[in-house]
C-alpha cells in the first residue's frame, strides 16, 4: 500500500464477493469501506467521511488486510463498444424479460458503470450472469457467446 501522502487520488472499491465472518473492523474502516464506490479518490473519501489522510490510510490498510478491497485502474483496457449491447440481447434470449433487472442487479453487486466496463473485469460479469439462468443449454450457448466476444 502507498504511503498517505500517495493515496489521495488512488480509487478503490468494495470486492465484489467477500466474507465477514470473523472479521472486526473499527469504525473509521467501515465508514470508509461503506464509503468506497469506484469512482471517488480517496481524498474525496476523506473530505466526505470528514476524516484525514492518516485515518483513511490507516482503514484502507485494514481492510486491504481482509481482502474487502479492490483498487480501481481507470487508465485499464475496457470492453468494445459492441460489448455491452451483445450482452443485453444474449441475456435477453436466455432469461426473458428479467434480463434489464439482471444485468441491473449484477452490474450494482460489481460496482460498475455499464458503459465502463473494464475488459479484465468482463469474463466475471459474463460468470455472474451465467449463474442467474437456470437452463443450462441457454447458460452455456450464452457464455460461449460472450466469451467468443471478449477474445475477438
């Protein structure tokens, strides 16, 4: 982890799949791991949670600790443009009309912005969707589809 002084413009957000069980944060590390949405740095954190520099490094040192947080590399490769409108009509094919409240619901769970979907993180968006259809035929033909999509 950076030094305090390097933090400041870093983004993080919440990992997308943890476990709390066992684990004890203070109150300043829940604040600010509440306060983590993938788009604000972490001195916008801090001016919001009205806590300085050394408070915030010391909770995000805390909860990178426990695996709760993932940094977020706005400079990264995101998905094609034709990623996401092939995502919609493949999920509408395999689920129906639950497919907008789906996506919806998956995309919120990750923390991500639908037109700002970075490619590293794509395959396990396609994962989690794939789980919420229950035919497996229309599973499998989706993620083959989408997977083909990510590697072209």
């Amino acid at each position: 982890m950076a030094t305090t002084g390097d933090i400041a413009s870093l983004v993080f957000k919440r990992a997308a799949e943890f476990k709390t069980g066992g684990i004890s944060l203070d109150a300043q590390a829940l604040k600010t791991l509440l306060a983590l949405d993938g788009r604000a740095p972490l001195g916008e954190v801090a001016q919001k949670l009205e806590f300085d520099m050394a408070t915030i490094g010391a909770a995000m040192k805390s909860l990178a600790a426990h695996g709760l947080i993932v940094r977020v590399d706005h400079t990264q490769k995101k998905v094609s443009r034709t990623f996401m409108p092939l995502l919609q009509t493949e999920l509408l094919k395999a689920t129906g009309p639950i497919a907008e409240a789906l996506l919806d619901d998956i995309l919120e769970d990750m923390r991500l912005a639908p037109d700002r979907i970075p490619a590293a993180e794509a395959p396990e968006l396609v994962n989690a969707l794939s789980r919420e259809i229950p035919d497996e035929q229309r599973r499998l033909a989706f993620i083959r589809t989408m997977l083909s999509a990510l590697q072209a």
